[in-house]
C-alpha cells in the first residue's frame, strides 16, 4: 500500500506519471490533501508548468478531497500564476467559491503588469460585492491599472474608497496616487498628495518627479529633486532617469551635463536604462558626439540602446550615419531590431527619398512580422508616399489592418504631396465611413487638399469640425485655413482667421501676405508686412517670395524694387533663386522686357530654365518675337527644354501668324514625347467636385451643358459680345475660332454650375492653368447678359477669376501659367 506521508516530491510525480495510474487506482490508493498542498507549493518554487498540469488532470478525474477543494484550487491558481499562465490561473479561480483577499491580489498585480489592465479593475469591484475586503496591498495595483488606462474617474473612486478605510497615508497606496493622477494630467491632484504624506521614501520622491517631468515642468522638476535631497533621500538612477526627459526638452544642456557627473560620481554610469536616457538627452540637445560617445562606452547594449542610437541620429539630421549603424546593427545581430528600430530607420530613408534602402526594409518588415505591426505600417506608407511612389503607398493602404488616424492622415498628406488631392478628399471621407475620428494632424493634411481644388464647401466643413474639437487653438491648423480660404477667393474670412488666433507664428504672417498677393491686393499685403514687423515677428526668405509676387501680381514696380533691396540692405536676407524669379516676372509682367533681360544677366549666380521661363512667358504676352527666339535658345541650351517652354514659343510664332515656325515647334514637341497638360476647371457642387477639360464630352450631363453655353452665346450676342479669335492660336476659320472659344473649360464649368446652383449662390471655378483675355472678356459679357439672378451669380464668378483664386503650380511662375491658359486642344 502507498503511504502517502514517506512519499518524497520525485516519487508522488512519478506515481502521477505511470502507466498503471488511473482513476481506479487513485480510488484505492487516494493522497490526502497536504500532499498536494505540499506538491503544489513546491511546484510554485520551482515554476513547474508541466508537473502542475499533471496535477491538475489528477485533481479533476479523481473530484475528490471536496473538503479541501478551495485550498487545492488557490495553490493550483497561484501555481499557473507562478509560470505566467494568467488566462489558465483565471479558470482556476473562478471555480473558487469565496476567493479570499490575497488570491485576488494576486490576480489584480498580475493584470495590473501584463494586462488586460480592465480586469483588474473589475476583479477589485467583483472583490467588493463579494464582501472582501481589499487590503493596503490591494489598492497599489488596482491604481497602477486605472494609471495605464488612465481611468481618472475609477482612480478617484477607488482613492475614496483608500480613504474610507484609513490606508490614503500608506506609502505604496500614496505613491500609486501620484502616479496615477500624473498621468492622467492631475498634477496639483499629485502634488497635492505628495504633500500630504507623512513618510516619503526615495519611490515617491521619484513617482512625484516623474510627474513634473512627464509634462515638461522643468522648473518644478529640478526643484523638487534640490528639495529630495535636503530632506535627506538620494536621488538613484531611478530619479536620474525621470529628470533627464525635461531636461532635453528644456535644451538645458549645462543641467544636463551636470547631473551626468553625478551619474558618474554615484557609479550609475553602469546602468544600461539611465545611460540609453543620457544619450537620448544628449541627442535632442543636439550633442550627437556626446551621444555616441555614451553608447559605444556601453558594455552591454539592448535593442532599445540601439534604437535610442539610430533615433538620435535620425533626430539630429543625421541619416547616414543612421543607416550606417543600422547596417552594423544587422551584422551584429539581427535579433535586436524591434518596431521602433524600423519606424526610426524608414524615416532616414524617407529623408534621404532613398527608395531602395526603403524597399529593403520593408521586405525585413514583412519576414519578421513587423509589418502587421500599424506604427511600422503607417512609417512604411509615409515613406512610399514622400518618395512619390503613390501607388504603392495606395496598395499598402488598402491591405492594412488594423488602420488609425494615422494610417489615414499619412495617405491624405501623401495624396496631397503627390498632387491627388481629390483622392485625399475620397479618403477623408472614407475614414469618417470607418467611424475613426480625424485628429489635429489629419486635418491639418485635409484642409490643404481642398486648397488645392478650391473645395469651399469641404473647406468650411472642415473648419467647423476643427472648431467643435478645439483644433482651431492649434496655429498649424489656422495657418492651413487662412492659405484655404485664400485660395478659395474668401480672402476676408482668412482674415477674420488670421484675426482671432490665439497665437501667430511667422507662417500665419506669410500666408495672409501671400493671400493677398493672389488677390491682387499688393497694397494690403505690403500693409501687412508692416504689421507683422510691428508685432515684433522676424520676416523670413518666404516672407519677400510671398511680398514680392504680391508686387508682381499688383504691378508695384518700385515698391517690388525696394523690397528686393531691402532683403539685404534691412534684414540680412540673400535672395535666393526664388526671389530673382519673383522680380524677373515682377518686371516682364509690366513689359520691361529689357530690364528683366539685363537683371538676369546681372544675377550673381547662373540662371535655371525658371528664370528664362519667366521671360519666356513674358515675350509671349507682349509679342516680343525677337527676344522670345533668344531666350528660348537659352533654355534649350540649359538642356531644360520641356513641354511648357515649347508651346509658349509655339503660341508665340501662331500669335503672329508664323504658322509654319509654330507647327515646326510642335512637332519637335511631338518627336521628343512631350505632351501639353490640358486645361482644367473644376467646380464644386453641393460638396462634389466636377472636373471639366478643354471641349470636353465626357459629362454625364455634357447635352446640356452644351446647350446651355449655346442659350448663353445668343444672350451674349445680343448685348454686343464678339469673340477675341485672337487667341485661338490654331489656323482654322473664324467661325471655328468662334467655337473652340465657347468650349473653354472654364465656360464648360460655369454652365454647370448655372445648371445646378440656384440664383443668387456663387460658383467658385478654379483652373489647373492660369485664365486671360478672353476668358475675362466672355465672363464680363455673360453679367451683362444674364438675368439679375444669375448675374449676381456670375459676378461671383467674375470677381473669383479675378482675384487670382485660379490655382497655379507657383505665383513665381505665374507668365509661364498665364501664357499657356489657353486650352489647347493640340
């Protein structure tokens, strides 16, 4: 017979173990319950997770010691415990009747460190309606849960509950407050406790540190540790690792380098945590030299150590020497790259649009797994997106899953960049389908796109959810929304923007000055300019690109003079290409072709294709063949000649009727594969956009466009209109002159948008190419031709073209855009 009491730990799991164990045998021979109490404990000490399942089994095919069943399920659930099986271990304790308060700390401490942080709170409730009562081992851990969700009501609930039963003084309880409301942005709350407590030791010291660090309180953080430390605690590597956060963000450098020479005096220099924290400090004070030199005097590195060394190089500007220790770090071992390591390395080849080492690391990504991760997900697809790959940012986006605001916000700025705003917008509506909420940044890469496509209506839906957030405070955001309204000829509500923000930045200055520079308002953008000097604000180069081009635009010539010799003179500003560009057009514009000629030549450095371009541009419009001819060799001498430098000298010989030099200049264009970008208008309706080319067809609605603009040339007849033939550079009769005129893509957008709005509503029209001369003709025409509804509507119209809220690629280029408006159908 077995005798339970002479059996050793090795025999009792051998005899659990054997062949001829079964359950009748167990019957005949049963081991009494400290046996497996015993058992079980000393499974605990040795955390062995295959021993306790063969007791397990045991336990439930025998269903006997019902007397001891509780006890046995409690040693069985701490065991699981033991070997990290919370899952099991949670089984186990369900089945206990009446838990008592230890097991359930137990359960709360272990969710409390790994998770579900939920379940901890809720056991602690399940503790309380059961009739248990939580103890001061309770309350630190069930707060450290509320503390990772940042649960601040449930944390203030339960510090109630602390109170009620005297343990809100505890030290651990205390301490676990502090952190808690810290986290959750309570910092007096915290403070407020820290105060209370009649015995800190050197952890709440730390937890009250790290408080006023983790919001950058720099002042209240080193005031505190000089105050730690005249009550007599030392600060620890604990404490060292807290402060250094604030310290780097204060870009108190000298601080810095103090308390690393504590580090070093206190022999903490060893500690692999604080010295990835002392080169991470170094690095976002823009020491990197410090930096590196504190990791390669690490004798052990971790992955985050790596990680910190390739992020700083990454923060410092740094990207091959980013790239280059990733190589090493791959060589070394390959292991120690995590998902922080790639998001940081992508950004290095997204920097340096290195689309190879991008795609390498992508690759790494999808073997390793990490691709499903989303933070390594959105970097890849920021990066295909920022080196103009946008198609396969596009393929990326549709296969992702999970997708966050992230995701979405990084393939609407990526649409935007890459010249598909209309995309961005489709998606942008696509995320609110998804129920995910655009944050600050998402609209902050929204708002630009409908820049792009003069989308009021999206435009002002977009502010109003900016303002039900609360993301009109933010200055990025207001700068996009003044650069939008601008672009969507609402100069004066950019201004009541620009007027009520709470705090400007140069930006929010340059965007009012280059709005009222597309408007033709050089004089309020030199106003402008005069502000923002008064407000105390440095202007910058964007500054004079943006005063310059509203000189340009408004034909100042004296005062565009006077601001490029100012640049130097006042503000110590070397022009750079853009600026010589600005003045170029700044001076064709008004016809001084000669004089823009000679300031070319006079530029201390060689002229690129854009600056001849400009003038290009410029003898197109004024007729000057002669110069145009030699300009033109200038451009094709740079080896830059391209699409729109040859149709400008097409369209300059047909102006003149050179017809056999225009059509030699087209096909040159046609045997280099150049091909001409059509006119484009767009018109948005009830929020759809509406894009129409150059005698465009392919409408659903496009009879009765057609029909419409045919109702509109009869009206337009009668009040004296006559067509400028002249600027149908193509050698067809007049009458057919007369029709490629009424198909313009602008005339195409207007009869639409007449079809659809109703009287009185402006239609907004904005163009790909810059509008002139008969367009403004036909439009002037059209007011005095419609009825007083629509021509109010029309006016609208009018005064939109008119104010420049056409889109262009660039108003520095605004002759080459002006010389090619005509929609050319060749």
């Amino acid at each position: 017979m077995l005798c339970a009491t002479q059996l050793t730990r090795r025999q009792l799991l051998h005899h659990f173990t054997t062949r001829a164990t079964t359950t009748q045998a167990y019957s005949s021979n049963p081991l009494d319950s400290s046996n497996y109490i015993n058992l079980l404990e000393a499974c605990i000490r040795s955390k062995s997770l295959a021993q306790a399942k063969t007791i397990h089994q045991h336990l439930i095919k025998t269903k006997t010691h019902i007397e001891s069943r509780s006890l046995l399920l409690d040693k069985l659930a701490r065991l699981y415990l033991t070997c990290n099986q919370l899952d099991v271990a949670r089984r186990v304790f369900d089945e206990i009747p009446q838990p008592n308060a230890i097991l359930c700390n137990l359960f709360i401490r272990a969710y409390a460190w790994n998770g579900p942080f939920e379940r901890a709170i809720e056991l602690y409730y399940a503790m309380l309606e059961s009739g248990v009562e939580p103890t001061k081992y309770t309350y630190p851990f069930v707060l450290k849960a509320c503390s990772a969700l940042q649960a601040l009501q449930v944390g203030e609930d339960i510090h109630r509950h602390a109170k009620g039963l005297g343990l809100d003084s505890d030290v651990y309880v205390c301490t676990a407050l502090i952190d808690l409301y810290a986290k959750c942005g309570e910092v007096v709350a915290a403070e407020s406790v820290f105060d209370g407590m009649l015995c800190k030791d050197v952890v709440a010291w730390n937890a009250m540190i790290a408080g006023f660090s983790l919001h950058g309180l720099y002042d209240d953080t080193v005031r505190l540790v000089v105050r730690m430390q005249g009550a007599g605690t030392a600060p620890n590597a604990s404490t060292i690792v807290a402060v250094l956060p604030t310290v780097a963000q204060a870009n108190a450098l000298s601080q810095g380098k103090a308390i690393h020479g504590y580090s070093m005096r206190r022999r903490f220099s060893d500690d692999v945590v604080l010295s990835t924290a002392l080169l991470d400090m170094y690095a976002k004070c823009q020491c990197i030299v410090y930096a590196r030199r504190i990791f390669d005097a690490m004798s052990v590195r971790n992955e985050v150590c790596w990680s910190a060394m390739i992020g700083a190089y990454v923060g410092c500007d740094s990207m091959r020497e980013a790239m280059s220790l990733f190589d090493e770090m791959a060589v070394k071992d390959m292991r120690k790259v995590t998902r922080v390591t790639l998001g940081s390395i992508l950004r290095a080849c997204t920097k340096l649009i290195d689309l190879g080492g991008g795609r390498l690391v992508h690759c790494y990504a999808i073997k390793s797994g990490f691709e499903l991760s989303t933070m390594v997900g959105n970097t890849i697809l920021s990066m295909y997106a920022k080196c103009g790959i946008i198609d396969d940012a596009f393929r990326l986006f549709d296969i992702m899953e999970p997708k966050d605001t992230v995701s979405y916000g990084a393939i609407i700025s990526g649409c935007v960049q890459n010249g598909y705003a209309k995309e961005a917008l489709l998606i942008f509506h696509q995320m609110q389908l998804s129920g995910i909420d655009p944050d600050l940044a998402t609209m902050a890469g929204v708002l630009p796109a409908c820049s792009h496509l003069a989308a009021l209506q999206h435009g002002a839906c977009g502010h109003g959810y900016s303002i039900v957030r609360g993301f009109v405070n933010d200055t990025s955001i207001c700068n996009a929304l003044i650069d939008m309204y601008s672009k969507c000829g609402k100069i004066h509500i950019s201004r009541q923007v620009f007027n009520r923000m709470l705090k400007r930045d140069t930006i929010s200055w340059n965007a009012m000055i280059v709005g009222y520079g597309i408007h033709g308002l050089g004089i309020k953008a030199i106003s402008q300019f005069h502000s923002m000097q008064a407000a105390g604000m440095k202007p910058d180069d964007v500054t004079f690109i943006g005063l310059l081009s509203a000189c340009s635009h408004s034909g100042l010539v004296t005062e565009g003079k006077h601001w490029f010799s100012a640049m130097t003179r006042d503000f110590s500003i070397i022009p750079r290409l853009e600026h010589y560009i600005c003045m170029v057009d700044l001076l064709a514009r008004t016809g001084l072709l000669a004089e823009a000629h000679n300031f070319i030549q006079d530029m201390p450095f060689e002229a690129d294709v854009r600056v001849w371009s400009a003038l290009l541009a410029a003898c197109r419009v004024h007729n000057d063949i002669e110069l145009g001819e030699e300009v033109s060799r200038k451009v094709q001498g740079l080896g830059s000649e391209g699409t729109g430098n040859l149709v400008l000298l097409s369209n300059m010989y047909s102006s003149v009727g050179r017809w056999d030099d225009a059509a030699h200049v087209r096909i040159k264009q046609k045997e280099q594969g150049l091909k001409k970008s059509p006119g484009c208008s767009w018109v948005e309706i009830n929020g759809v956009i509406h894009g129409f080319l150059g005698g465009d067809q392919s409408h659903p609605e496009s009879a009765q466009i057609h029909e419409k603009l045919e109702e509109l040339l009869v009206d337009m007849k009668g009040v004296g209109y006559c067509a400028e033939n002249s600027f149908v550079l193509q050698d067809v009769e007049e009458e057919e002159k007369e029709r490629i005129l009424l198909y313009h893509s602008e005339k195409l957008a207007i009869a639409y948008g007449i079809l659809h709005l109703s009287p009185g509503k402006p239609i907004f029209v904005t163009k790909n190419l810059r509008t002139f001369g008969e367009e403004d003709n036909a439009l002037g025409v059209f007011n005095a031709s419609l009825p007083p509804c629509l021509f109010n509507c029309m006016i609208s119209a009018e005064a939109v073209e008119k104010s420049g809220k056409i889109q262009q690629e660039g108003t520095h280029q605004s002759f080459r855009d002006l010389a090619q408006g005509l929609d050319d159908p060749l």
